[in-house]
C-alpha cells in the first residue's frame, strides 16, 4: 500500500521517499484552498482563448502542416506562458465545442506558478517549502506547473512512464513532482499507479527536440519497456493531499469512466545544486521567466 503519512507525522519522509520512489502527505491543503483553485480555474477558463490552429480540422496537405507547426510551437514555447491542452474529440469539424468549453480542457499549463498569484502562493507556500527541506532538497527550482482536469467520462489515460523523460537532468535523481488533489482522486476517477521501487533501475527512454522546423517537434530515444499490470499499486487520496513523485518512478493513471472529475495542480522541481538542466528537452528556460527558486516567494 502507498505512504500515508500526515506531514506533522513524518519524520523520516526523505527515507521513506527514497524507498518507494512516491510519498502521500494527506490533507496538507484545506478543503477552502482546494476550491480556491477551482474558482481560480474557472476565471481562466472564462478567459480562454483558443488558437484557430487547435480547433480547426484543415483539409489539405499544406494546411495539415501549417496546423502541426502551429501546434508545435504551442507546445515548445508554454512553458512561460498559460495555455490550454485539450481532450480528442472535443471539437467538430467547424472548430465549435462538442462539450462545455470548461469540460474540454486536458490541462492548463506551464507557467501558472508564476502568472496566477494564487497558485505562486500555493507553489511557494511554507507547507511545500518545509516538505522540500524535509526530503533533502537544498537548491529546488520550479521548472514547470499545470492543472490537470481528468474530466467525467472523456478524461485520458496516461499511459505508464517517468517524469525524467520528458525532464532530463544531468545526473539523473535530480526531478520531484508534486501533485496535490484539488479533488478527491479515487480508483474510480482515475487516481495515480505506482509500481514501488521501480526509480532504483533508472529510465529507459528521453524524450528530445527534433531540430527547429521538423515535424513532429520531439522524438524519443530508447523504448518504454512492458510494465506487469499487478506491479501497480493504486494511490487513491482525499482532496487537499499531496503526491510526491520521484522523477524516475514509473506512474500512470487509467481513464475516467466515471461522472466524476479528478482535478489536481501539479509543479516540477529540479534540484539545481551540480545539476544540469539538458539542453534537449522540450521545455527550456527563458528570460522572461528563468526557474524561480523554491524558497523564495
């Protein structure tokens, strides 16, 4: 069974994170600063503007293209910005919604620490700035955030894999994921899986940008290897918890079949002290928002 640990409780968290690769702090957010982000959510939501290029179904060859640059580009140069992921088949073929624009979203990202003052308080507040200490990092720095819906019904999978492939470091240990439950995440909605232990035997892939222009924007090098489905355990946690993730940790989640959305904010740190930040990942820093400490609000 995962680490349910109430963070007044945990003495040990970095030895237990280290041995599992996962650690679950139950309610360290309260059920008000849980809806907080919701209503927050919603604001942006209102707010959203979707690129013709996202919604669009083009029909030639050239077009085609045209819509796989655009979306590269989206993709390759949010990490700074707040921009909007969507589910499959959420739009027709005239680019109008086939569901509620607040049901169609996938995920919010990348920069929402940094441009939604509730969330940068949230990111830098004293709980997550203790539980780094607490689990022995010296020199965190965010390097991306996102809010992610599940939605009812139409919520993707996300298929088995680890965080240090798509956010490579030099040496490798070097990424923590947070993942607090804006809403309760349970087997039935799509709580997270881990297979325990499974960060000791390194990754097995990276994923890296393909040069400037070529389509699609990134490659992987190695393969995801076969993973047996009774080595997952399920990490089901009430709203307000929070899922520390080891970078090399194989998680997934499964669909959302059910009425019921999981909503959860999610940042990555690196810990920067002798580390290198690889110059091939999708997501580089930028002068307008270099990785902002941890520690620091």
């Amino acid at each position: 069974m995962p680490c349910v640990l109430l963070l007044s409780h945990v003495h040990r968290p970095a030895l237990w994170f280290r041995e599992d690769g996962f650690l679950v702090l139950e309610r360290l957010f309260s059920a008000e600063e849980c809806e907080s982000m919701k209503q927050e959510i919603r604001r942006i939501l209102q707010e959203m503007d979707v690129p013709p290029h996202l919604r669009t179904e083009f029909s030639t060859q050239q077009e085609e293209q045209l819509k796989a640059q655009g979306s590269a580009d989206y993709f390759l140069t949010s990490g700074d910005k707040i921009r909007f992921f969507f589910e499959k088949g959420v739009f027709n073929e005239k680019g109008e919604f086939l569901v509620d624009r607040e049901k169609s979203v996938n995920k919010i990202g990348h920069g929402l620490h940094t441009h939604v003052p509730l969330f940068k308080s949230i990111t830098h507040s004293s709980k997550i700035q203790e539980v780094g200490r607490r689990i022995g990092l010296v020199k965190p720095v965010i390097v991306q955030s996102m809010y992610i819906f599940k939605q009812p019904n139409i919520g993707g999978e996300v298929t088995p894999h680890q965080d240090a492939t798509f956010l490579n470091t030099e040496p490798l240990s070097r990424i923590v994921g947070f993942w607090i439950a804006v809403e309760d995440a349970t087997e039935q909605n799509g709580c997270l899986w881990f297979i325990p232990g499974s960060h000791k035997a390194g990754i097995s892939r990276r994923m890296v940008r393909t040069p400037p222009g070529t389509i699609p924007c990134t490659t992987f090098i190695g393969e995801e290897p076969a993973y047996q489905d009774d080595l997952f355990l399920p990490a089901p946690v009430p709203k307000g918890s929070l899922v520390l993730i080891h970078g090399e940790v194989v998680h997934k989640s499964e669909l959302n079949n059910s009425p019921d959305s999981r909503h959860a904010y999610s940042f990555h740190v690196m810990e920067s002290e002798n580390t290198t930040w690889s110059p091939q990942n999708w997501l580089q820093p930028t002068p307008e928002l270099p990785f902002p400490s941890l520690y620091t609000r």
